[in-house]
C-alpha cells in the first residue's frame, strides 16, 4: 500500500528528539509483527479511525506508527518513540 507523509507531518516528524525519517515509518510498516490497534481514546477519534503498531527499524529502533486508511492509501498522522505505557498495551492487545 502507499503511504502519504503531508508536508505539516514530515516537519513534525523532522523535529522529534531523535527525527523520525520517511525511511523508518516505511521499515515499521516491513517490521510490524503484531496488528494495527485502533485508537479508542475519545480525544482522538477521527474519521476513517486512527490506527498504531509499535514495530522496529532496521538498525532495532522502536517507534510508534499512527496512521489513517483511505482509499487503500496510508496516512501518517505522527510517527515517535513509544513510551512504557504504549509498549505495554502492544505486548498485550497488537500481538
């Protein structure tokens, strides 16, 4: 599937401490061992719903992967370092 990066989402992700470059969120998707997760959280619903997987880079960087579908297209909305509590709820719901 093709995955879109909107210019507004690359400078967010370029600002991260370490950035996050168009390569991982791509090597996530390769790497992704479990499933999509749909956010539930009531402050981020949207439409089509927002999903998330935590998955590795090639080079063993953990990042979370949030993303929308539309038209068999994939849509990053924000791409970062997951903290414990998200890799948590990975381990125990994405695999």
């Amino acid at each position: 599937l093709p995955i879109t990066i909107s210019t507004k989402v690359m400078t967010k992700l370029a600002s991260k401490q370490p950035p996050v470059s168009r390569e991982e969120v791509e090597q996530c998707f390769v790497n992704c061992e479990g499933k999509y997760l749909t956010d539930q959280r009531e402050d981020h619903a949207s439409d089509p719903p927002t999903r998330w997987f935590i998955a590795e880079t090639y080079y063993g960087r953990k990042l979370k992967i949030c993303f929308i579908m539309k038209d068999n297209d994939v849509i990053i909305r924000t791409a970062y370092a997951p903290n414990a509590e998200e890799i948590r709820i990975y381990q125990k719901f994405g695999h």
